[in-house]
C-alpha cells in the first residue's frame, strides 16, 4: 500500500528547512493545523498526515487491534517517518498525540529529536495524587454516551472541549470534524485515548520537550500540565493566553511563535 496515500502525508514549506511533524488528537485531522502551518511553513518543512482511521486516511487499511492501543498510532508515526526519511524531526502533537509523541521518540531518538506537546494529558482519569480532570465514572459516562449516539456525543461535547463560547464557529468546526469520523473507527480511538496512562513514559523523556498549556482547558486542566512538566527533565512550560483544547485554532499566532521560539533556543 502507498503509504502516503494511506495516511494523507501533506508536504509543505521549505524544501531545505528543519522539519516539523504535526500530529492530530482525536476526532480530528491535519486540517486543524491549518491557521498554523502559513506561519511555520515560511521557515520549516512542515510533514502533516491523518492517522488511520480519522481524516482522509484510507479506512481500508484500519485495524481494530492495532489501533486499540497507543502502539498503533505510534507505529503510524514511525512509518511516515521512515517514508519520507526524516530526521532531527519536532513532532509537535496535539492532545493525546502529545504521548505518541513521547513513545515514538523513545523507539526512533535518531528520527525524533524535539518534542511540542500541545494540551497533552498522560492520564485522562484522576488517580490519588493525580488530577487528569475526571473520574472514572465520568469517562464511563462519556464513552457509554459515545457509543450509543455518536453523533449526539459529538454535538455535545465537541463545543465544551473547545471552549471560546464567544466564537461558536470554532465549536462548529469541531463537531464536523467528530461527525466526519467514522463512528465506530472514532469509538475505538476515544477508549484507546481516555482509557490510556502514559504516566510512567514521561520520565523516559530524553528529546528537548516544550509543553505547551492553555489558561483555561477542561480535557487538560493545568495541574496536568504542571504534572507533564514536573516529569520530563528539562522541559520547558507555556501557558498561552489561550482558552479550550485547541489553541492551534483559538490562538493559532500565539501557538506558532511558542513553537518557532522554542526551536531557535533548542536547536
């Protein structure tokens, strides 16, 4: 199979720049990087594809064990990867890719050499002495509401994990962008994301890491990013003037110049 084809691999920017590796959370694609990637584009070679099963990846070639776990999008990174050859990567991953982000480098340190995580969350459940933002009865209820009546789900919770009820388009977007999902695909991928704890992984971390926070985020609240940053030696934490999950398209400007000034200072 053509694995460009297979994971929608978007090449832009220029030709002889450092390379950046973006990487959507769940229910999304590579279009949510679009208020970004003008900025990033006129310095950086900037790599985007979908994982499979979201976007306009071919769904011929999902799997529902590989994709049941975290592993299979990992495996999804390393082989765009290893297709395009890249090296001294920056994946910059939004949400839950933030930790494939951090598995992915571990594996290929020689590939992946700078790491942006972007709202990320090691474990989306309280734990004792850890706040991941909701109880374990709470992702029971989201994922029973999500396996019931997708649709409804997405409609639902796409405009509270965006935040920003002054700008209801930005929730819209989302929630086309869940309804676009295949429903079953898209169940699979939110237990493999909600269920997930990357906790231990975070002290692994040996790529420069910028984590970066929004003041305001009900699925990454900001103890998560203290956490996130407490556990990886070295990193460095922004919180953005930003509101929701999103900031790629709350705050698209202050997003791209945090990951334009980290890589100057990192590199």
């Amino acid at each position: 199979m053509d694995l460009r084809r297979r994971n929608n691999v978007t090449v832009t920017g220029r030709v002889d720049g450092p390379v950046l590796l973006l990487a959507h959370g769940f229910g999304c694609d590579q279009n949510m990087w679009r208020l970004v990637v003008p900025v990033l584009a006129e310095n950086y070679r900037v790599v985007l594809f979908d994982y499979v099963g979201s976007g306009r990846a071919d769904p011929s070639a999902w799997d529902e064990r590989r994709y049941s776990s975290l592993e299979g999008y990992v495996q999804d990174v390393l082989e765009v990867c290893e297709e395009l050859d890249l090296r001294d990567v920056t994946f910059v991953g939004h949400s839950v890719s933030a930790m494939v982000g951090v598995l992915a480098s571990a594996k290929t340190p020689e590939r992946i050499s700078r790491l942006v995580m972007v709202a990320p969350s090691p474990r989306y459940i309280d734990d004792d002495g850890y706040r991941g933002g909701f109880s374990a009865e709470d992702i029971d209820e989201l994922l029973e509401s999500l396996d019931s009546n997708y649709l409804g789900w997405s409609a639902t919770m796409a405009p509270v994990i965006m935040g920003n009820a002054d700008r209801p388009e930005l929730g819209e977007e989302l929630t086309t962008s869940f309804c676009a999902t295949d429903p079953h695909m898209a169940r699979v991928f939110a237990r493999t994301t909600f269920l997930s704890d990357s906790r231990a992984d975070l002290k692994t971390v040996t790529a420069a890491t910028l984590v970066l926070e929004c003041e305001q985020d009900v699925i990454a609240p900001r103890e998560v990013g203290a956490y996130v940053h407490a556990a990886i030696p070295g990193s460095r934490l922004v919180t953005l003037e930003a509101t929701g999950h999103c900031p790629q398209l709350s705050a698209p400007e202050a997003t791209a110049g945090a990951i334009i000034e980290f890589i100057g200072t990192s590199r």
